[in-house]
C-alpha cells in the first residue's frame, strides 16, 4: 500500500488522521486549558516535599547529634 506523497511515510500519514478526530482536538483544548493548574500544583507539591523534607534532614542532624539510636 502506498502512503499520500505528501507524507513522507505511512506512520507520518496514520499520525496526520490522528489528529483530525475529535478526541484529539478535545484532549489539545483540555490540556492547554488545564496545563498552568498543572505547573501550579506541581510547584506547590514540591515546595510542599522540600519542607518536610528540610524537616527531616533537620531533626536526623540533631537527633544524631544528641546520640538518639
């Protein structure tokens, strides 16, 4: 089976009618929309992780100072 000489092979061709259906065009809008409260909640969660965290290797560094086993 030849492909459309538009494309320059057949998985080119199958990706270009990808992306003519409507799931793909709902799943663009939606992801441009929802990506910036994407970002924001992956920044909040790891400055979240970066506390406790801090937390942590605080109270690891004093309790292996005062000789807590």
């Amino acid at each position: 089976m030849k492909h459309s000489p538009e494309f320059r092979s057949k998985r080119e061709e199958e990706r270009a009618a990808l992306k003519n259906t409507t799931g793909y065009k709902m799943w663009s809008v939606l992801f441009t929309i929802l990506y910036p409260f994407i970002a924001i909640f992956t920044f909040v969660f790891s400055g979240i992780v970066m506390f406790f965290s801090g937390i942590s290797r605080v109270l690891a560094y004093l309790l292996g100072k005062i000789g807590v086993k």
